[in-house]
C-alpha cells in the first residue's frame, strides 16, 4: 500500500516532510548548479543534516542510496526533464518522463515519485505533455503503490520577467492545485502565494491531499525562515526547498533550522539560532 511508504516520508511526531530538492542539474540551466557542483559531496552534507527526504534523479539517486545504514532520508525521485526555466527560451519547449518511471523508482528504492504541471503563458503544449506524464505514471503508481507527488507550477510570462520566475498569484495557483488532485495526487508540491496569509485556501482547494510548499526563488534567511513559520501555521503539510538549502553558507545549518519549524514548532527567531554566522 502506499501508506507503507509514505510512512517513510512524513515524520512520525509531527506528521509533516521536509524534502531538500537537489535535481537542479536535470534542467541544463547553468545557474542551478550553484551549489551543488560536487553533488556527491552536498548529498553526504544534508543527509547528515537529517531531512525526511531529498529528492534526486535517475541518475544522481545512488549518491544517497549508497550512503550505509537505515538512517538516512527517504528518495524523492524527479520522473520529467523540461528547457523551460532558460532566460531566453528555446524555439520548442518539452517536458518528457524518464522511461518505465515507476520501475525505475522501485528499483532505487524510492519513497515517491514527482512530476511536474506547467502552467506557461503562451505554452498550452507543454501543459498536455504535462497531463500526459501525470496520465501515465498514474496508473503504474496505483499498480505498484508508489506515491504521486504532483507539482503544479505557475510561471510569469518569460518576456515580461525574462528567465525562471513563479507567479505567485492565488487566482492561478488553485485551480492548477485543484487539476493535480481531480489528476490523481497522492501529494501536492505547490508554489507559496505573493500573500503568505491567504495559503489556507491552497491548503483547502486540495482537500485531503497534503500540500508540501516549494522553496521558490533564493531569499534572505530572515524572509524563508519567517515564511516557512506563517506557511505551517496557515496548515501546510511541509516544504520542498532546494536554492535556499544548496546555496546556503551553511546547508546543514539551514537544513536543522528549517526543521525546528517543520517538525518542533520553533518560529524564525528560534530557528535562526541554529545557523552558523558568516
């Protein structure tokens, strides 16, 4: 059943998951390799810190399968590749899941499997590839129990932000949730909102699905940490951050801080105590 591995997932005491993202380098976009230029080394960083999960590809999952021992974090494994977060974009967009997904993700020894949903301006046929991944990996996850983490992703039209940016607009961001749970979510990876208060209605449009926030853009300690605080208190089930974790100063650090929230209730003043200064 899949409540057997999403066991594996959420923390028994709290009931929620920190996943630390760290599939940047699926995208071919120089600048998410900051920070995780020597992946093998940032794994072995923030398994040590302890997060519920960390999410990898196909081809970098063995970085944390290898690691000895049952203690460490469960594999989140990233199903699609796309060429949409580029400055300048390129003639044809795509988004195209991996072979045989599912299979691939039992022999790993995956806890999940993740798949995004595009809304891009001007790109409705990104968004059908989109649905037609989900479409696939839906039946072979129910077959094999393997939990579906959908991530809906709201984007800004590229001409008028130029590069990769998230529209954080609650208008756009709930009926996009609402798609990847009549879709089939087992879990839903959503963008935070431009008003931090107004999340429990992304909360309330998934129902019983659990919502775990995306990181977004790299930001201030000061700024995640209190966000992060307001984003559990308005009912989130738990975060993904992946640039304000790998390019930190101090990854473990964040990692620990970021789970006094999650998990021990700690607001960002609390948190913050337990970075190391630069």
């Amino acid at each position: 059943m899949k409540a057997f591995r999403l066991n594996r997932l959420f923390n028994a005491k709290s009931g929620r998951c920190f996943d630390v993202a760290v599939d940047h380098g699926f995208f071919n976009e120089r600048s998410f390799l900051q920070g995780i230029e020597n992946l093998d080394r940032a794994v072995r960083t923030l398994a040590a810190a302890a997060p519920d999960a960390i999410q990898l590809t196909i081809g970098q999952a063995e970085l944390l399968q290898k690691i000895p021992g049952r203690n460490k974090p469960s594999l989140v494994l990233r199903t699609d590749v796309a060429n949409v977060y580029g400055r300048e974009l390129p003639r044809a967009l795509f988004s195209r899941m991996i072979g045989n997904a599912v299979e691939q993700a039992l022999r790993l020894d995956a806890t999940c499997v993740v798949v995004n949903l595009f809304r891009i301006p001007g790109q409705p046929e990104v968004t059908d590839q989109c649905v037609q991944n989900i479409l696939t990996l839906k039946n072979d996850c129910d077959r094999f129990a393997m939990p579906l983490m959908i991530e809906p992703l709201v984007f800004q039209a590229n001409e008028l932000v130029g590069g990769y940016q998230v529209d954080g607009d609650l208008d756009k961001i709930l009926p996009l949730v609402r798609q990847a749970v009549e879709l089939g979510a087992d879990i839903i990876k959503a963008d935070p909102t431009d008003d931090v208060s107004v999340y429990h209605r992304v909360i309330e449009i998934a129902g019983r699905i659990p919502v775990l926030v995306r990181g977004g853009g790299k930001a201030a300690d000061a700024e995640i940490l209190s966000r992060t605080e307001k984003l559990m208190q308005q009912g989130a089930a738990g975060i993904v951050y992946g640039r304000n974790i790998i390019q930190h100063h101090d990854p473990a650090g964040m990692t620990r801080a970021l789970m006094s929230i999650v998990h021990e209730g700690a607001n960002a003043t609390q948190a913050a105590g337990l970075i190391r200064p630069t």
